[in-house]
C-alpha cells in the first residue's frame, strides 16, 4: 500500500497464498492522504478505531496510536504487519473492544464497521474521552456509508458531513459537540428463545452489539438447535465460531456433564457466549476462547464440534473460513468424532466435507439449510 510516508506490505491473517484479498482498501487510502494533506496534528491521543487489518494503524505507528478492533484476527494481522514495517515494539496500543478506551482522545479515525450495531456501540463508549477540538474522520466504501451510519455520528457526536467520493471511497467529518446529550446504550441486548427449539428452549440470550443476529435468533440457528446431537457421557465438545454461545449452551443444557469449548475471533461474539451461558445457569464446565478457529486446541482432542460457519469476510464473500474451520475440526477431532455444520443449502458444504472426511451425511434439510455430519475415520 502507498501512503504519504512511504510504501508498506500488508498482509491478512492468517496469510494464505491463495487469499487474492488484499489487506486495505481504497478507503484506507482515502484517509491517510486527507491526514496528510491537512496536515492534522497527530501528537495528541490517536485513536484507530475497526481497523479491518491493521493498515492505517501502521502507517501511522510513528504517532503511537490505540487501535481498537472487535476481530483476534484483525490484531494479529496489526502485529504482523508493524512487525514487517520495522515498527518498535509498543508503537500501537492495541485494545479490544471489551478493554476500557483511552480518557482522553484527541484524534478519532473510525473505518465503518459492516455492523451499524457495534459503531453505535463503539461511538457511545469514546463519546466521554471526545473533547470539542477532536478531530474526527470516518471513512468507508460508498456501499458502507449510508443516511443511518452519519445520523449515528450525529446523534452521538456532534455534526456531521461527508466528503465527495474517490475510488468508490467516501470520508466521514464529524465536528464534537461535548453539549450534546447522548442516548443511553442499549447494548447488550437480553431476549428469551423460543419454545420450540429443544433443551435451550425458553432460555436467555445475550447479545453484545456487533455479533450476528443481535435482536432475535436467526433462522439458521434455529434450525441447527432443533437437530443438534443426542448423546452425553460427559463429552468434549466445540462450539466452534460461537456468535452469541446459544448452539454450545444447549448442547451443555441437555448434557451438564459435557465440557464446552466456546471459541470466536470476535471479542463481541465470546463476552455475549459467556453472558449467555451464566444467564441460563448450566451447570456444566466451559471455556471461552477468543482465538482463530481451532488453533492451539490438542489434536484428537475433541468429540464433537458444532458449526455454523461465515461465508462473508467484511465485504467480500469467500468460503476460506470454512474451510480451514472444516480442516481444524478434523485435526482436533478423536477418531470416531463427528463435526456437525449448519448451512445455506447452496453453499454446497457437503462437497467440502467429503473431500476431507471422506464421508458426509444429511441430517437434516429444508428449502434453504442443510445439518450436516462428517465423521472422523
């Protein structure tokens, strides 16, 4: 990537050959050439806030700036590519969005995150450290930005604009107003499940601003809880790529003896996992990961791993996550484990698993998901 203060090699992580994606975009770009062209002071306190792959905190890592971000693989991506740029150790502060912010901020620089949820969320928590002489640029794709994104920097803020558009990239300008009384935050968001869904029936779910479906179960879920595994004796099971821990709470409620491994790489996703679980009692053992997928997990360790994976990374749609949740299960899984994987009947998972596993059976289907099982041979 091209910045005013010389070229950097970025990369995404985990790095994959394959993996054409490129860890900036023209909105990146878009914001550090107006910092530079506006010569904005850059000696006060700093602060990145969702940046997709560390990107604009390393061209700015002289400035020592907090980053704070919602994805473990975004912060890993940030320290991989300060490490390559030559950056001294402790250049950024790298927070996440469950740490405390910084009290004082003198320069907020937010890349729209896809979730208006967690900006919201995110905005209501900086809002006490912006002083009136904050500088404050948002920046997105055009496709990213729309009439709510800049009423939420309004509402919470101060006024807002929005720049005209480059490369397909648009700047947000907010200017504080430290009078404005700002809304109490409705994060996060408590709602009872259903009746019909098995043993989480009737349950509590807790949702932290960003993780999918924030306000009610989504429908792909709600099919996986109504055909999830019988069987106890005291199993040790993944809830892999957990959102908000409902799928790994209801296996733990109709097995208490079953030790329950919650594992996301969003910070949102595994705080709304544990909340979630505390707040239906279960009185099993569990363990709340944020990590990237299955890494670190000992090999033929696991008896069962359940999964409802991505197939969005940001913007672009992809099926890498899947396939390296799918290659990390059967890696982790005891021979004679079983994942079992939930998904948009087109998406075509069964192909995937076959070629891995060797074997991949229906469990359960409708017009638009399929329940999926791969067996570990």
């Amino acid at each position: 990537m091209t910045t005013p203060w010389g070229e950097l090699a970025l990369s995404r992580f985990p790095e994959d050959p394959r993996d054409r994606l490129r860890a900036w975009d023209a909105s990146d770009e878009y914001l550090l050439g107006h910092l530079a062209e506006e010569r904005v002071p850059l000696s006060g306190t700093v602060v990145v806030v969702g940046d997709r792959w560390g990107a604009l905190a390393t061209a700015l890592a002289a400035h020592r700036p907090a980053q704070i971000t919602d994805s473990y693989l975004a912060q890993e991506a940030t320290r991989a590519n300060l490490a390559r740029a030559g950056a001294e150790p402790g250049a950024v502060r790298l927070l996440t969005t469950q740490d405390p912010p910084p009290e004082r901020i003198d320069v907020l620089l937010v890349r729209v995150p896809k979730s208006l949820a967690l900006l919201e969320d995110q905005l209501l928590r900086l809002a006490p450290a912006v002083h009136a002489g904050t500088v404050v640029v948002g920046t997105g794709m055009v496709k990213e930005i729309h009439t709510s994104t800049l009423r939420l920097f309004e509402r919470i803020l101060g006024p807002t604009r929005t720049s005209l558009a480059v490369k397909k990239a648009r700047l947000i300008f907010c200017t504080p107003d430290p009078a404005l009384e700002r809304p109490a935050s409705p994060w996060p968001y408590v709602y009872t499940l259903p009746d019909d869904i098995g043993p989480a029936a009737g349950g509590t779910v807790v949702n932290h601003a960003g993780v999918f479906c924030a306000d009610r179960l989504d429908i792909g879920t709600r099919f996986f809880l109504r055909h999830l595994p019988g069987g106890g004796g005291g199993r040790r099971v993944v809830d892999l790529g957990c959102g908000n821990g409902v799928v790994g709470t209801a296996v733990a409620l109709a097995d208490p003896a079953a030790e329950v491994l919650f594992v996301d790489e969003s910070f949102q996703a595994v705080a709304s996992a544990e909340a979630t679980y505390k707040a239906n009692g279960v009185p099993g053992h569990a363990e709340f990961r944020v990590g990237d997928g299955l890494a670190g997990v000992p090999s033929g360790s696991v008896d069962l791993v359940l999964n409802n994976p991505p197939f969005h990374s940001h913007q672009a749609t992809t099926d890498a996550t899947a396939r390296r949740m799918f290659t990390g299960a059967r890696r982790t899984l005891r021979p004679g484990g079983e994942l079992w994987v939930v998904g948009n009947r087109h998406l075509g998972y069964h192909v995937k698993l076959r070629r891995l596993f060797g074997n991949c059976q229906l469990v359960a289907g409708d017009r638009k998901f399929v329940v999926l099982k791969a067996v570990k041979r």
